[in-house]
C-alpha cells in the first residue's frame, strides 16, 4: 500500500458496535502492513480513525488537531454530522485515502485563551449562566470594539462546522463547513431584538464574565468547550479567535454535505427537472 505512518483507533466507550468494527478496521490495517495504536492519538499519529459518533469524535477533535492528522470518522452513532463514512465504507474509503484518492476537507478550529490556559474548539464554545441562577450578561468586544451586552441564558460562539449543532438548536444559521467565520447566537436572550451575528474569520473576540450581586443570587456563569465543562469561577476575561490552520476531516466517498443535511433535518422535496 505505501503508507509510511502511524494510525489511531478510537473507539465510543463501552460501545458493543465500535469493538466490532474495531476488529475489522484493525484487520484490513493489518493486511496493508499499516501500524496502528489504540484508544489514544500520540502526537505521531498520521491518522486518526474514529469508531463511534460525532461526540466520539468531538472528544479526540482537539488532540487530532495538535497532531495535525486528520480523522477518518466512521458513522455508528445517531447524527453523523461530522463521521459521515458508513461501516461499509471503511475498505473503499480507506484503500482511497492511502492511494491519495479521497477528498480531505479543511475545518476550522476555534481557540480560546482564559489566564495561562488554551483550549481548542471544533464546534463551539458556550458561555452559559450556573445552575442556580437568573439570566446572565455577558458584554463582547470585537477587535476592541463594543458589540453588545448579551442578557439572557449565553452565548455559543461557533465555528461553521458548529453551526449545525447547539448553534442550530439556538436558532442560529447553518454555515457551509468549509467556509471561515464566527458566529455568535445568544441563548434565549431576554431582548427579543438580539439576534445571530456572522463576523469575519480573522476577529478577535473579548469576553468579560464577571460576578455580579443579583436581587437573590450571585450571578453564576459556567463556559464549555464543544460540550467539556473547562470553567465554573467568574471574574475572568476569555479571548476568543479562529486557531492556526485547520483540522482535517476525511470525507465520505458516497455522499456531499447538502445529502447529510437533507437527511439529517429531514428536509422534504424532490428534484424538479425541467421539462
């Protein structure tokens, strides 16, 4: 086959379906005198399979992008979104990938800096009010420039790959994945006038969570970075803009984004043809 490089395999925990596909992925790997590794993403990896769904693979996303591997998601889960290769796909598509075949797309991470820490975000990062709390405000800056107090229950600031995930479920725009931007999409905001904004790629965006004294309670804030809780405290200011380059996601040999969604949505209508 000619493929010099190190393989990852990652499974969805505790999952009967991933094993299984687990040993037949290992198998043809074995077959093409391919190395692999499993359950983790060494910083050596050249490529990251992922058994499971798109949680799965929003768990190694970060990991896989340090690494700059792409993933090859193998759709066992219920949305498949992002792992859009189906299980009786995996030799096709792999023997086209190692060949130089398949079609590689570029996604866009999104970075967050809070104090000494960074974290990075395939689909989003959400500011969102605690548990135990009345709505929030959250003001944002744009390359130092005021936007707007947010009031309401948060905020998602979202990559394009993002945008059909909590953004959508928030009444936020789809964005064509491989387009570059920001999207930010207030949670049941309190002013019926706060709507979606799109910013460009190369923004820079300030976030101020600040404890403030309500009438009962503290205001409580809590941010989550594609769905991993990273910070409960407040009095803290996250800065937000798009990651250097891109993570590379494999895509499936059998379908197109525009499917997916059709699917995925459940969006109805055939295709007329003129007549």
């Amino acid at each position: 086959m000619g493929y010099d490089g190190l393989v990852s395999i990652i499974l969805k925990p505790m999952d009967p379906a991933s094993s299984e596909a687990a040993q037949k992925v290992c198998s043809l790997l074995e077959d093409m005198g391919i190395s692999y590794v499993q359950s983790d993403v060494p910083c050596n990896a050249t490529l990251v399979i992922v058994l499971g769904g798109d949680g799965t693979l929003l768990h190694i996303a970060e990991k896989a992008y340090k690494a700059r591997a792409p993933i090859f998601g193998v759709n066992l889960g219920g949305l498949g979104y992002l792992t859009e290769i189906q299980l009786n796909e995996i030799k096709t598509a792999l023997c086209d990938l190692f060949e130089g075949r398949a079609y590689i797309e570029k996604r866009m991470m999104i970075e967050l800096k809070w104090g000494g820490s960074i974290f990075y975000s395939l689909n989003e990062i959400a500011v969102m009010r605690g548990e135990k709390c009345s709505i929030i405000d959250i003001p944002v800056w744009a390359d130092d420039n005021f936007i707007t107090t947010y009031r309401g229950d948060g905020l998602i600031i979202s990559s394009p790959t993002g945008s059909t995930a909590y953004n959508l479920s928030a009444g936020g725009p789809i964005i064509y994945p491989n387009m570059n931007a920001i999207l930010l999409t207030p949670i049941c905001p309190f002013a019926l006038s706060a709507r979606p904004i799109i910013l460009p790629e190369d923004v820079t965006l300030k976030i101020n969570i600040n404890e403030k004294k309500g009438p009962h309670a503290p205001y409580s804030f809590k941010v989550e970075v594609d769905g991993r809780a990273i910070l409960n405290d407040c009095g803290k200011e996250l800065i937000i803009k798009r990651a250097e380059g891109s993570l590379k996601i494999v895509s499936s040999p059998s379908s197109n984004y525009f499917e997916i969604l059709r699917e995925k949505l459940g969006w109805a209508g055939e295709m007329v043809h003129n007549r």
